[in-house]
C-alpha cells in the first residue's frame, strides 16, 4: 500500500526510476555503493580527533594561548 499522498515517504524513488538515479546520487554524495562500513570509519575519525586534542592539553597546549595585553 503506498503512503497517503502529501507524506513525504511518497516522493521516494523505487524500481526502475530508482536504478536510474542510484549510481549518480551516491557519487553526488561522495558514497559508496555499500554503507556498512561508514559507522565505523566515522566513529574512528571522532576517536583520532578527540585522542589528539586530549594529547594537546597533556602537553599544555592550553598553555600556548596568545598572552592577554592590558588596554
């Protein structure tokens, strides 16, 4: 049964209109054919990136701000 009109799950592509506008939304997109993967590669670029902010301020990079001038 489709979706009553108006919904938005109504515009969907399915079948063969889909196949047609697959491959050049997913380079559109920059994605790839199969998805399973990117979970975890963005989990793992979120890991890399707080564990060198945490490296910065164990090295007191908190400590490199500009100095304050009095005016």
């Amino acid at each position: 049964m489709p979706p009553p009109a108006g919904e938005t799950r109504a515009q969907l592509l399915d079948g063969e209109a889909w196949q047609a506008a697959r491959q050049p939304a997913l380079t559109d997109l920059q994605l790839p054919e199969n998805p399973a993967g990117l979970p975890a590669e963005y989990a793992m670029v979120v890991h890399l990136a707080l564990q060198d902010v945490g490296t910065r301020i164990g090295a007191g990079a908190a400590d490199s701000r500009p100095a304050r001038t009095a005016g």
